[in-house]
C-alpha cells in the first residue's frame, strides 16, 4: 500500500482511479477548488484529514476513514460507494451520504442535511446527528446510541433496528415498514403515520398524534407523554405503562393502559378494544 503524509492538495481529482492508498495527515483545500479527489478508487484508508473540498469519494468500492474532518464546504462527501467504514470523524457537509451499501460509522459528528438517502445495510453506534430528512428511503439499518436532532426522520425507510437511542424529530418513521425500535427515546409531532409492522418496545414516545393510519402497530410497556389523538385510524396492539391525554378512533386490536383522559369514538368503524388497568 502506498502512504502519502503531510501533503495539501487542491486540484481536481487528485487521486482518481487509485488503489491501496493511505493518506495520513493531509488537507483538501486550495485555490484551486478541485473536486473529486477520491473517484473511482479501491481500498483506500484516510487518517486524520482534513476536507474542504467537494465529492471526495464517489464511486469507491473499501474505505476506511479515521478521525477526519468534512466541512461543511465538503458537500456530498459519500456517493454511490460500499464497504465503508468512518470512525472518530466529522461528516458536516450537506447530503454527506447517499446511494451506498455496507457501512459502519461509529463515534462521528453528523451535520448534514438530507443525510443517509437511498443507503442499505448501514450500522451506526456511539454518534450524534443534526439533519432534515434523515436517512429518507433507505433499508437495513442498525442504529445503537445515535442522537438525532431534526425533521422528517426515517420516512419510508424498511427492515431496520433501533436501540437505545435518543430521537428528536418531527414526522419520523412515515411509511416506514418491518421497523424494531427498543429502548429508545422518541420525542416529536405525528409519530409514524402509515407505518407497517413497526414495534416500540420499552420506549417513551413524546408529542401529540403519535402513531396514526397504522398497520401491525405494536407497543410493548411504553410509555407516553404529551399523547393526545394517538392511534387514529391504526391496527394496534399496545400495552402501556403510563397514563395518556386521549386516543381516538383505533381501528381494531386491543390497547392496554393504565389511565386515560379522553377516548373519542365517532367513528363507527373503530373497533379496537381499549382496556384500562384497575
């Protein structure tokens, strides 16, 4: 493997069509202003970089990015590439990641709107995230103690997992399907509308009109905060821990619950059985 360390480069495409590269300590920027500095490339290993530039790695088959920083000049980082992995890293250029396969990423800061697009088999721990359509239409994920801050979250995305996570996020999970999520903090307004057999197990789920138009809906001991107008229109079966502000029209399947303030029916074809613990 060649090693290239202590350099700065700025043209276009600086490094395209490599192979079994390692760059060690070195700056993308300059006068001038090149793009692409990765493209076409195999089995290349970044440590401790520095990118101000743009599309770095497009078209890449095995990357291994350690402790570099992505600007937030540095837009579309990670392109129609697989096998990657980025560890203690800054990815805080816009769309940092999309259409790519088998990829790791853990201990990174993400600043990135429309971050995760159209991306499969994607394992993320130990990160924390900043994005506005975070991870739209995307499959097999596993996420492990992510922090997410944004909007739009996860909509259509299918066959993922989620644990321990901390989720800020206006509109998450609509339409997403064959969706595990434990032991996880979800905090946001109409949580997974049109979802399909997505389960919350032992989470807290906060903000109003959760978890409407649902099918395959499942709930096991969570808890509910700031609930109200939850489960219109869904197939559910849910038990919960804690009291609720109202639930309205469930279609059918039974919700378990400690107390709740409103049950609103009128709609004659809610059918769900509601059953409130003595």
């Amino acid at each position: 493997m060649k090693t290239v360390e202590n350099q700065i480069f700025d043209e276009e495409r600086a490094f395209y069509g490599t192979s079994y590269v390692e760059i060690n300590n070195c700056t993308f920027q300059g006068a001038a202003d090149g793009e692409s500095a990765f493209k076409e490339c195999k089995n290349i290993t970044v440590n401790d970089c520095y990118w101000d530039l743009r599309y770095p790695f497009w078209h890449d088959d095995g990357l291994n990015i350690n402790s570099t920083e992505f600007t937030g000049n540095c837009r579309a980082a990670l392109w129609y590439s697989k096998n990657i992995t980025v560890k203690n890293s800054k990815l805080h250029g816009i769309k940092a990641l999309r259409e790519c396969s088998d990829i790791d990423i853990t201990d990174t800061s993400i600043v990135s709107p429309e971050f995760g697009w159209f991306v499969s088999d994607i394992r993320m721990e130990n990160c924390k995230a900043e994005s506005e359509y975070f991870m739209l239409r995307s499959e097999k994920l596993n996420l492990k103690n992510v922090e997410l801050s944004g909007k739009y979250s996860f909509q259509y995305i299918t066959d993922s997992v989620f644990e321990n996570c901390v989720f800020n996020t206006k509109d998450a999970f609509w339409h997403a399907k064959n969706v595990v999520v434990k032991n996880s903090i979800i905090k946001g307004e109409y949580l997974a509308w049109y979802a399909e057999n997505i389960t919350f197990d032992h989470c807290t789920i906060i903000g109003t009109q959760p978890l409407c138009y649902c099918k395959g809906l499942k709930l096991i001991d969570c808890k509910m905060e700031d609930a109200d107008l939850s489960f219109e229109k869904s197939d559910v079966d849910a038990t919960l821990i804690s009291s609720i502000i109202s639930i309205k029209n469930p279609t059918s399947g039974i919700i378990t619950v400690p107390s709740v303030e409103e049950i609103i029916r009128d709609d004659p074809n809610s059918a769900c059985i509601i059953e409130i613990l003595k």
